[in-house]
C-alpha cells in the first residue's frame, strides 16, 4: 500500500476577489492512494478561513498510518480515525475520504453516483461565481458567462449595490449572492437583503459573521415581516456558519446550508449532512473551494442528492492536472468510469 501526495498550484484565470481575501493562485495537495493494484486520488484545498494551509495537510498526511486505510470499505472506521489524529483539518480529511471512496468505487467497478444512490441527470444546474470587482470588470466577466444559465456573484464590500446594478446592465438571468460575512449590522444586512430581492435574487448565502447567529435569526424574522407586510422571500443559506452550528441550531436561523466536502471533511461526512439537514426541512446547496476536477468530481457524484450546485472550482482555473465530471455551461455531466472518474492529464500522469 503506498499513499503519496504532491502539491500544485491550481492558477486562477481571473483574480478571484471575495469580501475578505483576494487570489490568483491557490495551492492544493493531490493524494494517490495505490492498494491491492487500483490507484486512487484525493484532494486538499486548504482554506485559511478555517486555519489551514498545504503545510498543515502535509502535517496531518504525516500523521496517519497507512494500515489504518487497510481496508477502505471501512469507512465509518477511518473517518473516526481521521478525527483521532486531530479535531481540525477538514480538507486533509476530506482528501483521505476522497481517495478511500475513489478505491471502493474502482474496486466495485461502480462510478460514485450509483453508490450513493444518486441519477446522472439529477445533476442540478451549477452557477458560474463571479468575484468582486469593479463595475466595467463584473460586465465583462457577466459577458463572458454568457453561456452559463445562473449566475453566483459575490458582494459583501461597500460596493455591493455596484456590482448588482451592473450585473444587471448586462443580463436578467437569475443572481445567487454570497456576501461571505460580509454585512456586519443586522440593519445592513435587512436592507442589502431588502434591496436584492428586487433584482430576481434567488437566495442570500452567509449574509452576516459565522457566530452572530442571533442576528441572523432576528435578520430572517425581519425579512418575513418587511415591505409593508408583503413578505420578502429570501432563503438564507449557511455556508462558513457551518463550521460553528450544528444543523439542529442552524434551522433556527437559516433555510439551508451550503454543503463543501474540504469543509466538512469529504463525502461520508457530507451525505450525513445532507440527511440532517433534510431532517430539519432545509435545502442543500453543494458547493466548492478552488479545486482541481479531482475535488469537483467527488461532489458532482454526490450532486444528484442536493437542490443546488455550485461547482465551478475547477471552470475558474487554467491548469487542471485532472480530467472528470464536466461542465457544460453549468450542466454537470458525470461519466459512468469506476470511482470518481478521473484521470490525471500528462503533467502529472509521472506522480
Ligand atoms: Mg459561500
């Protein structure tokens, strides 16, 4: 049994700005994981919102013990493994339980989706993410997703109603916004929001903090009772809040979660999820970090289960050392090879 990993800079095509950080590269850790003659891959792609980074991946693959992945199909076991060695690190979970279920499906001779239970055409359509930026650029970007039937546009910054506005100069397709914590009074969020939902927004992801779960309570009370007593509909999506609440405390605030396998510590974990928040009627929103196709294949198998995708992780990068699930202007086409059916391309085929 070997388990190697390697580190890659996945490159953006575009600067990604977001309301907290802005980036033209991100570095991720491919794993290989070779047992009784199937190699299978994982992936990592570290956040620094959740204190990690390629060395703290590299650090906890230090850690494990390869006997302990002996036997794959075990994976209720090696997951509770995993959270032996450290209580953090979702993404260097995530990439182990990747590649653990990469090998069972190869093993099986069955693509992910089958063995979740899932149908390829059940694929919901994915959004094409829109970063921050000035309002001459968010034109050109909305030009250039002209393919793409849904729109994810990230706000957040004081120049939020900007970016709608020429967002909508160029197109009336529907808006998904991720303010990423970005409003920090609940007054500031109920007007952004009451705004918004003037402009055929879908949903408001993670509109305040992670922890101001109050406010977000007060914020989604508000929002029934606005507009001179006509109800503004906007389903509140958790997405970093999910690391602070469980899914119980976050129905009490929030309409649906956004469900990321490097956050949440890969696919074993996810599903659970997603049958939790099922159990407290929420929706399921299934998104990504930057990711090679290694990453956005493993959530595209688990993608028939949820209402929303946002797996564009790998559409906004130019390098892709991997091949598998495609995206044809936000429709997800899995293939029906074993495990997560993906190949490495050439550059990396020698790792
Ligand atoms: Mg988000």
């Amino acid at each position: 049994m070997k388990l190697n990993y390697w580190r890659f800079d996945l490159k953006l095509k575009h600067t990604f700005t977001i309301s907290r950080s802005s980036r033209d590269v991100v570095p991720v850790i491919l794993l290989k994981f070779e047992h009784e003659g199937i190699t299978a891959y994982g992936e990592a792609s570290p956040n620094a919102r959740y204190n990690e980074t390629t060395d703290t991946v590299a650090e906890f693959f230090g850690k494990i013990d390869p006997e302990e992945l002996a036997d794959p199909f075990r994976l209720e076991r090696i997951n509770e493994y995993l959270d032996s060695l450290s209580p953090h690190n979702a993404s260097a979970k995530a990439a182990v339980d990747i590649a653990m279920h990469d090998w069972i499906g190869k093993k099986l001779g069955v693509p992910l989706y089958k063995f979740f239970g899932g149908e390829k055409c059940k694929t919901p359509l994915s959004t094409f993410t829109i970063g921050i930026d000035t309002p001459e650029a968010i034109v050109k970007k909305v030009k250039e997703a002209a393919d793409y039937l849904v729109l994810k546009i990230k706000v957040g910054l004081p120049n939020d109603e900007e970016i709608i506005k020429a967002a909508r100069s160029v197109t009336d397709k529907p808006l998904r916004v991720d303010a990423n914590e970005g409003w920090k009074s609940k007054e500031e969020a109920l007007d952004r929001i009451t705004w918004l939902a003037s402009q055929n927004v879908e949903f408001i992801e993670q509109p305040m903090p992670a922890a101001q779960l109050d406010d977000t309570r007060w914020l989604r009370e508000s929002l029934s009772r606005r507009a001179s007593g006509r109800e503004v509909k906007m389903p509140i999506i958790a997405d970093e809040a999910l690391a602070y609440h469980d899914i119980a405390t976050l129905s009490t605030a929030y309409d649906g979660i956004n469900i990321k396998l490097q956050k949440n510590g890969g696919l074993l974990k996810s599903r659970k999820l997603i049958y939790a928040a099922r159990a407290h009627g929420m929706k399921i929103m299934l998104g990504c970090m930057i990711e090679s196709s290694v990453g956005i294949s493993a959530a595209a198998h688990l993608s028939p289960l949820v209402d929303w995708n946002d797996l564009d992780g790998n559409v906004l990068i130019s390098n892709d050392p991997f091949k598998g699930a495609a995206n044809e202007n936000g429709k997800i086409i899995l293939n029906d090879e074993p495990g997560l059916g993906v190949v490495p391309l050439n550059s990396t085929s020698d790792l």
